[in-house]
C-alpha cells in the first residue's frame, strides 16, 4: 500500500526525480519513535519489559526466572505487556506469580508483535531495557553480567551473551553459536551481524537511550530484530560475555504458523538484507548481501526439512524451496533440495 500511495501522488505531481525521491521516501515505513522517559527522578537501572501474546504456558517460567535475580523494585522494573491474549487471564497470572512486584498492561485491541514491542519500550522506565520474550527465559546471573559489561564499556549502546536453545519442556538442545571467546566490546560486528542474525532478543539488552536515538523495531514481523541489532551497531560498540545467560525456547507453534507455510518469514528476511544494505559500509555491501542470501536461502530448506518432518505437507515444503531458490542457488544447496525431495518420494 505505500508503494500505491506514492503512484497516486507521482501521477498528480510534476515528474522530476527530486519529487520521486521525496515522495518515496515519505511512503516507506520508518522506526517508530521512543521517547524520552517522563520520570525524570528515582529512575530504575532496569527495565524488563515482557511482551506476550497466547504464550501463558510458558510464561511462568520466563517470569520466575526474572524474578529468581532477586533484584528489588527500585532498581528493576518488570512489567509484561500483553498484545491481547486469549489464551489464560494473563493479569491473573502475573498477579499470582509476581504478588505485585510484576507490572501488568493490556493492549486495548491487538495490535501485532511490532507496536505492542513499540509500547514495551516507551512504558519502560529503566535506564538498560531487556526486552524479553514471554516464552524464553534468563538464567541467573544474567542482569549482573550484562550490568557489568555496561559499567565496563560506558560507550556501548547495547550488550548480550551467549544463548541456549531450549523446547517445550525446558530441556537442552543446543548452545546458540559463539560471537566472541573472550568479553568485551565485538570487533568489527556492524559486517557480521548484518551478514545473519546471531543472536536472541533474550540475550540482548539496550540502553533506552539508544532506542530513543534510533527508534524501536518496524517493517516485518520476522527477522526485525536482526535489523534493529544491525543499526545499533552502525552507531554504536556492542559489549559481548561468552556466558550462557539466555535462553531461546524452540516450539513446534513457533515454526508451523502461517508464516512459514506461505513462505512470509523468507519476503521478510529479504526486506531485512536489501534495508541493511543502507545501513553497511558502501566497501562491505556486494560481500554482506552474498553471504545473507546464501545463508538464508540454506535455512529455509532447513526449515523445509523441518516442516516435512512436522506436517508431511509437500505442498508447504516446496514453498520453502522456491523461495530458497529466489534468494540464491548454488552447488550444495541443489544437493540438499535433491535430499529433501527424496524423503518426499519416499515419505521419510
């Protein structure tokens, strides 16, 4: 629709490239605003803001391991921010779990992932904002390191460590890859994490500062994290611990909905690669973009092989494939499409 809206206005318009451009630029979609907290005085160190939408199943352990920190209320803040779910009375379960000391907002509609991440951020109050899942979960230890990291390197705009992937059933499956081997601040990570996502939201916290700077997370609803981490990065240093202090819960919901099935998350992660292209270095942007395409276009013949195993849908399985193809073709990329087709021959 924003492109419709620009066609309208150029066709009304003289057409010179100068109005283009400006009328472009007004229909593409923008970072929403963060604004300046209004509390000026008693300000909180922390603010762990909970976004959840029909996640209360898992929601217990994501709040109890918040609170297991044992961090008091002045300098913590910990409110969830539920997107109007359905699934439990979730102010119930706050209030049950938290007696009190967890604040609880609930959208008066649905508004999607992105503005009820928008409201997170700007009810927040914290002077470091932990944006936290409400099916993930932080081990202890967590807001000690990372506070440390911040008092260690003043100048960072964001710090995180390394992660868990978890299930269902809070069982292990496998460490989230390493960024560093020792702490500190990441060299040379603005080409590196615009290549691909390698983090979690749950192991990334922000100065709300930087967020008041740049703006909050838009423009798809997968892979928009990967851009808000990128663009910290462009102004930025990013202070990084190898600890494993996060942990990222894996669950069948969280890869058979409908954006995967319709291929949506592969058309956001494209928007994700060409929107970083603004952000990198003119020198780093041919080799950035190459290595994102051949990246995720081998993830989503994983998520491929993954659905096949889940649904047994051929259908949906060559969804994944055509868009792996669209984005980037190579060699082995052919070899394991020839292997998952052949588990859909012979229905493995």
């Amino acid at each position: 629709k924003h492109i419709n809206l620009a066609v309208i206005f150029c066709s009304s318009a003289p057409k010179t490239t100068a109005n283009f451009k400006t009328i472009l630029s007004l229909s593409l979609p923008t970072p929403p605003q963060i604004l300046p907290c209004t509390q000026e005085e008693n300000r909180p160190k922390w603010s762990v803001m909970i976004p959840v939408y029909n996640c209360a199943e898992f929601l217990p352990d994501t709040l109890l391991s918040v609170l297991a920190q044992n961090i008091g209320e002045s300098q913590m803040q910990i409110e969830v921010v539920d997107d109007g779910s359905h699934d439990a009375d979730v102010a119930a379960l706050v209030e049950q779990l938290g007696g009190g000391r967890i604040g609880y907002y609930r959208q008066p509609r649905n508004v999607g992932s992105l503005k009820n991440f928008e409201t997170c951020l700007n009810r927040a109050k914290g002077h470091l904002v932990h944006l936290l899942h409400g099916d993930d979960k932080v081990r202890l230890g967590y807001y000690a390191k990372i506070e440390a990291l911040f008092d260690r390197f003043p100048q960072a705009g964001a710090a995180f460590c390394r992660y868990a992937y978890i299930n269902e059933n809070n069982e292990f499956i496998v460490r989230g890859g390493n960024s560093a081997q020792e702490e500190g601040i990441l060299k040379n990570w603005l080409p590196r994490i615009a290549e691909r996502q390698r983090t979690q939201c749950c192991a990334v916290t922000v100065k709300r500062s930087a967020y008041e700077k740049l703006g909050g997370f838009y423009g798809v609803t997968y892979g928009e994290d990967w851009e808000m981490w990128t663009r910290i990065a462009a102004h930025y240093p990013v202070a990084y611990t190898p600890e494993v202090l996060a942990e990222y819960r894996r669950h069948t919901s969280s890869i058979s909905g409908r954006s995967f099935s319709d291929g949506q998350y592969m058309r956001d992660l494209n928007w994700v690669i060409n929107t970083i292209q603004t952000i990198v270095p003119e020198e780093e942007k041919k080799r950035v973009k190459s290595k994102a395409h051949h990246f995720y276009a081998h993830y989503a013949v994983t998520i491929g092989n993954r659905l096949w195993k889940l649904q047994r849908n051929k259908k949906v399985v060559r969804v994944q494939i055509k868009e792996a193809l669209k984005m980037h073709t190579d060699l082995s990329l052919y070899s394991k499409i020839a292997k998952l087709y052949f588990k859909m021959l012979i229905n493995y």
